[in-house]
C-alpha cells in the first residue's frame, strides 16, 4: 500500500510539473447586431491558445472553436546559440471571397515556413540576418528608435519617438510612406494617421468611450488572376462604449454611421 501511494505520489508530481509548462488563453463572444434597415444578426466567437514552454522553446496552437475546431496558427521558436528558429508549421488557405479588401482569389501556395536569424548587437545598434536574405539594423538613440530592412522586396525604415507629449511614427516602405501620431489632451487619448482616420479614446464614469472617424475608400480594379477589385467605401464614424463587469466579462455598444447601425456585445478574455 505505501508503494502504491508513493507511486501515485510520484506520478501526481509529474503530471503537476508537466502542467505547468502548458498554458491556455483564449476568448468568447457573442454579439447582437441591429443592421440599422437590415435584418439583424447574431454572431458567435470562441478561440483557444495553447502554449506549452520547455526552456528556451516553446511551441504555440492557436484555434477557432466557436462551430468546430479549427486550427489559425502553429508555431514553434526556439534559440540555438546565437540563432533565433522560428517555424510556421500552418499551411493556411489565404484566399478570399471579400471583395471590399481586395484580398486574394486564390491561395498563395505553401504557406508553412523556417526562418533562422542571427542577431549580433554593434555598439548601441543591432544587427540581424535571417534566412531570406534580408538584413536589418535597428538601435534607439536619443530617444528616437530606428530599424531600416534591406530586402530584396524593396527596402523599409521605421522610426519612432516622443516630441514635446507626441509619439510619433514614420514608416517608408520601398519608398512609400505612412505616419501617425498619439497624444493624450486631458485624459483623451487621440491618434491621427497619413490617411486622415482618427480615433479618441477617453474615460466616462467607469466606461471606456472610443470615437473613431475612418477616412474614404477609393476603389481599385482587381488584378487578373491574383486580388479581387477593392470597391469603394464612404467615411464613416463609429462611437464604442464598453464596460469590464466584476463577473470577469465586459460588455461593449457600438453605433456605426455608415449603415446606422447598433451593434451589442458580450465577451469575456481568459
């Protein structure tokens, strides 16, 4: 009897350690959407991500779960030395059959992929080589953080910092370039980006307001075998209310001016 109860002793301890290495997150929601002149909706969310760590491994499953089990993300990263592995061991299907964000027609192939970086910091600046080819440098100096990529792709810098109570961001992606800017005005967090959306977010007797305006979408034809043609789309702004209740959910109302349109959400995030 004492070898059995030390046998399961044993095996207790194992199966506790072995748990500890593994970690779930995920998140649920269901929403109601009044569609303003439109039928209305109800939609339903669940995923769940598993994370299981060993040293300086670990291996991450991401899945949506809400009508049947299906597998988002696999990864895998792990240091070798100096080398940074990372594996995508997901094939996802990245066609598409929304118009509105010309996404693609087709499938683009195999998506699973290893990447290998060797990072080697230079003074206050590091350098990093991955398995593509592609070569980045990028350091903080002064207050202000820089990475510049050379690819094959076409070059790319960022660059960010905070100026006079602004942080600002600037991005130059093979010689097109995009900014925003962040700053709080009494309790009011506002952002406004390069293609004119913006966005404030503030507090109101223990709700969260967030009042975005997006700026119009120009259409743009569809390439022949590759996106779909991306149709064009009037601004609108959309004003956000929500609330985190001690039951450990939150619940959130969302007006959306392009189609009038009431949305009301119950989520909880684990």
């Amino acid at each position: 009897m004492k070898k059995l109860i030390a046998l399961f002793a044993t095996t207790a301890v194992a199966s506790t350690s072995a748990m500890g290495a593994i970690a779930l997150s995920g998140s649920a929601s269901v929403s109601y959407d009044d569609k303003g002149a439109a039928a209305s909706a109800t939609t339903y969310d669940a995923d769940l991500t598993v994370t299981g760590t060993a040293g300086a491994t670990t291996f991450t499953q991401s899945m949506d779960i809400d009508a049947a089990v299906a597998v988002t993300a696999t990864t895998m990263t792990t240091t070798v030395g100096p080398l940074s592995v990372s594996a995508d061991m997901f094939d996802e299907d990245d066609s598409t059959t929304v118009t509105t964000t010309g996404g693609r027609k087709v499938d683009s192939g195999d998506n699973r992929s290893v990447t290998v970086s060797l990072a080697a910091p230079i003074g206050d600046a590091n350098l990093a080589l991955d398995d593509s080819g592609d070569v980045t440098l990028s350091g903080t100096w002064s207050g202000v953080t820089l990475s510049h990529t050379m690819s094959d792709d076409g070059d790319s810098t960022t660059g960010s910092a905070s100026i006079a109570g602004m942080d600002v961001s600037l991005t130059n992606d093979d010689g097109s370039t995009t900014w925003s800017i962040g700053t709080t005005v009494a309790g009011t967090a506002v952002t406004l980006d390069s293609s004119a959306n913006v966005s404030a977010t503030f507090g109101v007797t223990g709700n969260t307001v967030v009042v975005s305006h997006t700026s119009a979408r120009s259409a743009a034809a569809s390439t022949a075998t590759t996106h779909h043609a991306t149709t064009a789309k009037d601004a609108f702004t959309t004003i956000a209310i929500s609330r985190d209740l001690t039951s450990g959910a939150s619940i959130s109302a969302t007006y959306d001016s392009f189609d009038d349109a009431l949305t009301l959400k119950a989520a909880v995030a684990f």
